[in-house]
C-alpha cells in the first residue's frame, strides 16, 4: 500500500514535472543503454526506433499466416490496456499511464525473455530494450 | 406483579424465541448443505501460483486436472499452448509442487475426484476443456457462445464463472455475457 501511495505521489510529482521518468525506469534503461554500448560505443537510445520496433510484424512461426508483433497483444496505443490471446487484460505499457511499468528490473527481463521469443523467435538485443523504454517513456 | 410487567417479560420471552428461531436457521443453512461443497473446489492457494499463472490467463484451479497433466505441462512452459511462459526454477518447483498437492486426483472434494474419473489413466489432457467432465457440463453451450467477443474461448471461465479462481463453479452463478 505504502508503495502504491509512493508511487501515485511519484507519478503526480513527474506529472508536473511533465515527465514520466521514475528512477527505476532510469536504472533499467541505463542498463540497457550500458549494455549496448559495450557492443557499439556510439549508441544512444532512440525513440523513433522503439517505436518502429513495437510496430513491426513479423510472421509467425506457425505458418499461419499471422503477423506478430508487440502491437498484437498492447494494442497500438501503449497509453492503453491491450489483452492476451487468453483473454487476459494487460495494464498499459507506458509509464504514463501505469507507474507500475518499468520499475522492476527483474519483471522487465521476464518480460522481454518470454515475449521476445514469442514475436521475433530470438532474444531481443539490449540496444532493442533500451529504444523501446526510451519510447514508452516518452509517450503521453 | 402488574399486567404491565407481565406483558413485558411476555414480549421479552417472544423476541428470544424469535431470534433462536432465526440463529438456528442461519446455522442450519451454513452446515447443512453438502450441495455447497460438491459445488466449490477445495480451497488453494499460493501467491506464486496466483501471481504468475494469472498473468496471462484465468487462474486455473489445481482440481480441474489431475497431477500427471500439471506435471507435463509444467515441465514444457517454453512452449506453452504456443507462447513463452518460461518460469526461474525456483519458481518453477514452487508451483508445480503446489499444483500437484492440489491436483483433481489428489483431493478429496467430490467435484475434484469425478473430474479425475472422467479422465482415462491412459490420458494426460492440458486443456480443461478437453476433458469428458468439461465437454458433459459445457454440453448445452451453443458455438454462437463460446465466440462471443466477451467470452473468446472455453480457456476463458471467468467470462461466465466470476469465481473461477476460487473454485467456485456453482451453476447458479453462472452469468453468460451478451
């Protein structure tokens, strides 16, 4: 309870401030920003690519025709709830309008594990996840 | 004493009938009905279980599927019913373990252990919704239903079980959405 009263006084601070940025989401993105550079000491995180990333399709392995994508389950607004293919509410990705998001580090890596497999059948790159934040966290 | 007296302890011993009258039939509805029990699961629970299975999908009660099944499904979430589920093994013992404590063919609840008879010993079903129990309850559920937007899917119970995680299956709360 603590936590969550924290967290809307946290979220109605950076409101104000006009910025969804918690410290968390910080950490997790400065990770993912550190890690990648290690593979291209240039890199920055971008937001257009993030957003291009959670758009893009891909076919699914079933050949069923299916396009994937992130888009697919979120929906494509991630200020929005979206539903898993059970039928299963998701709370909105971006973290204006769910401070929950990206305050976990270890959810996050859960997440990115299971759902990267299922869309792109591979891991997703640190550079992909630290776009990705990038956009989300932008977004209002 | 006067009649004024007399007519109050009268009207004092008639509340105390009445409201014994009443205590009785409240704790006779409470402890007599067996119907309640064969209705509902036993009740589980544990927060990983409730917390990870639940994050995708309805939460399955352990009793709708028999030991055998939890512990084939549990061992292949990599792939689980097409998607990514895969758990730390920590976390993957812990809910397996519970889910198989648990199981239909571990309980002595009635609803659990006529679940489990109607699976062959040969059979190791994943899907609740393949199983004889399921199919005979369900069996007057018309196709139109099952794809309505509200419902999607026999993996959705809670669209007309709003209980469903708890084990409560009663047939006269069952609310078909529109």
């Amino acid at each position: 309870m603590h936590r969550l009263i924290g967290s809307i006084a946290l979220a109605t601070g950076l409101g104000l401030a006009g910025a969804a940025w918690s410290a968390p989401t910080q950490d997790i993105l400065r990770g993912y920003e550190n890690e990648a550079r290690q593979a291209n000491a240039g890199f920055k995180p971008n937001a257009a690519r993030g957003e291009a990333f959670f758009r893009s399709e891909h076919a699914s392995i079933k050949g069923d025709g299916n396009k994937l994508s992130c888009a697919g389950c979120h929906t494509s607004d991630p200020r929005q709830s979206g539903m898993t293919r059970a039928h299963k509410r998701i709370e909105p990705l971006a973290p204006a309008a769910n401070p929950a998001r990206f305050s976990d580090a270890a959810k996050v890596e859960k997440w990115f594990g299971r759902n990267c497999q299922d869309v792109l059948e591979r891991a997703c790159t640190a550079a992909e996840k630290a776009d990705l934040i990038q956009w989300l966290s932008t977004v209002r | 004493m006067t009649d004024k007296t007399n007519t109050l302890l009268g009207k004092r011993r008639l509340l105390q009938i009445f409201t014994l009258t009443i205590a009785v039939g409240i704790s006779g509805a409470l402890f007599a009905d067996d119907d309640d029990r064969e209705r509902n699961l036993p009740s589980a629970d544990n927060a990983k279980w409730r917390s990870e299975c639940a994050s995708c999908h309805v939460l399955y009660h352990p009793a709708l599927l028999p030991e055998r099944s939890w512990r084939k499904m549990m061992s292949g979430l990599e792939r689980h019913f097409g998607d990514n589920a895969k758990l730390d093994p920590t976390t993957q013992k812990e809910i397996t373990e519970f889910l198989a404590a648990n199981a239909a063919d571990r309980s002595s609840s009635r609803r659990a252990q006529k679940i489990a008879k109607s699976i062959p010993a040969t059979q190791t079903p994943l899907r609740v919704s393949e199983t004889v129990y399921f199919t005979h309850k369900h069996n007057e559920i018309r196709a139109e239903i099952w794809q309505r937007k509200a419902v999607g899917s026999k993996a959705n119970c809670a669209a007309c079980h709003s209980e469903a995680d708890k084990g409560n299956f009663d047939e006269h709360m069952v609310r078909i959405p529109k």
